[in-house]
C-alpha cells in the first residue's frame, strides 16, 4: 500500500521542509567530520559539526542547526562514528 501525500490518512510528520532541502548538503558536508572523528585543538566532533553548520547555514536558528547536525549524524554512512550529542 502506497502512501499518498494527499491522503488525509497519512499527515506528512516533517515540519520543516526548509531543513529538508538543506539536509543532503548539511549531511555531505558534515562527511568529512564525523568519520575521521576529527577533533581541533581538543574540541569534539560534535561541536566541530555544530559551529560547521552554524557558519555554513547562517540564517538557521540554534535549534535547526541542531536538529540539521542531529539527523546527519543518523545517516547510514556516518553511523560507525562516536557521537555524544547531549538532547
């Protein structure tokens, strides 16, 4: 059985389309950090992935910046990383 987005049935749960036309590009640009577990003068990588979406997204507000760093770190191909992301 096919969802259809216009069925009443099956409401679209995501909110926010804005983050997710912004995700592929968040996701491919917080590559590089989560898999090398990069850190730069002791900071963790999961600050590292929160300043990197902050400076590349600039008229995000705190809470999509999170949510943006929060769903990349879900992604498939970087799930073999250490992330600590405190809710």
């Amino acid at each position: 059985m096919s969802k259809d987005p216009d069925d009443p049935m099956f409401p679209e749960r995501r909110q926010s389309l804005k983050l997710r036309l912004l995700y592929p590009e968040a996701s491919a640009h917080l590559q590089h950090i989560f898999r090398r577990r990069s850190t730069w003068a002791g900071t963790s990588a999961d600050f590292l992935a929160l300043r990197a979406i902050h400076e590349r997204f600039q008229d995000l507000s705190s809470q999509e910046v999170r949510t943006l760093v929060l769903a990349s770190a879900r992604s498939p191909c970087l799930l073999e990383g250490d992330l600590n992301l405190v809710a």
